[in-house]
C-alpha cells in the first residue's frame, strides 16, 4: 500500500471521528478519543478498501478519484470505529 493514501485515511479519519463525536455528544470521547479512533477506523478503512481496488490506480500515479477515495474511506471508517467505541463505553456506563 502507498504511504501517501494512508496518510489520508489517517487525517481524514481523525476529522470523521470527530465529526461524529460532535454530531452525536452521547458517544463522544472528547477530542483525543475521538481523534485517536477516527484514526483507527481511517486506517482500517483505508487498508480495507486497498485491498478490494476501490482506490487502485493502475498507473501508480494519483487522480482526483483515488484521492476522493481516500478521504471518503478515512472519514467513514473514523466515524464508524467512533460509533461502535462510544456505544460499547456507553453500553458499559449504565450498569
């Protein structure tokens, strides 16, 4: 996998988590666990989607398309990662 696509992912998984966090205040964990799972989940769904080909570019070179897939896969993969860590630590919170 390029290292630049991944770097993407990693940013814009930070901004996903905490896009999230901001829209959904009930499974937020503040700034730093937002951003520290937004990373996670856009690392992951960065990988991920590379592994499928969705953000392949045969040429090796970058295009407006490989780079949108960056972003969209960081970003959903951050507020997904972010979801799911917030409705477990909130699940927990209530016993």
């Amino acid at each position: 996998m390029e290292i630049v696509p991944l770097i993407i992912s990693l940013l814009t998984g930070a901004v996903g988590g905490n896009v999230a966090g901001a829209l959904f205040k009930n499974i937020s964990l503040g700034t730093a666990g937002n951003s520290i799972c937004g990373i996670l989940g856009g690392g992951l769904g960065g990988t991920i989607l590379h592994f499928l080909g969705v953000n392949a570019n045969p040429d090796g070179g970058f295009d407006l398309m490989s780079i949108l897939g960056s972003v969209a896969s960081g970003g959903v993969g951050g507020g997904v990662v972010l979801a799911i860590v917030g409705f477990i630590k909130s699940a927990m919170g209530k016993k």
